[in-house]
C-alpha cells in the first residue's frame, strides 16, 4: 500500500475522494500537522515517564544539540 499527500485545490475533488472511498478504492485519514503529531507521541511516552520534560525544555536540548553540530562543521 502507497500514502500519498494531496492538496486539494478544488473542493469538486472531495466529492470524487468519496466516492472512491465509498467504492473501498482508497482509505481516506486526516494528518495531524507536525506539531500535534509530536504532542501525541510525547504524551504516550510520558506516561510511563516520571521524569517528564517539557516541550519547551525539548525544544531548548535539540537546539543545543544543532548549533554544537553547526560548529563542528564549520571547523
């Protein structure tokens, strides 16, 4: 099975979509956008966590980690 990202540009197209999807053609799911994807995973990985940190604290780590990257390569 292949995942594809469509844009849709013109709202005819969602008729289509469900048609096909109503024919079990193809399987229609909405994207989380980044961020709430990441929220979820966080909150399933937390739970088990008694350390939990947060987003913010995440965020400040991996932009730590970048700018030691960048300097490396810079050398």
């Amino acid at each position: 099975m292949e995942a594809f990202r469509i844009e849709i540009l013109n709202p005819k197209v969602k008729t289509i979509l469900k048609q096909l999807a109503d024919l079990d053609l193809i399987a229609i799911s909405k994207a989380d956008s980044s961020s709430v994807a990441l929220k979820n995973l966080l909150k399933k990985l937390r739970t088990k966590s008694d350390d939990v940190p947060s987003l913010d604290d995440i965020t400040k780590e991996v932009e730590i980690v970048r700018a030691e990257r960048y300097a490396k390569k810079k050398d």
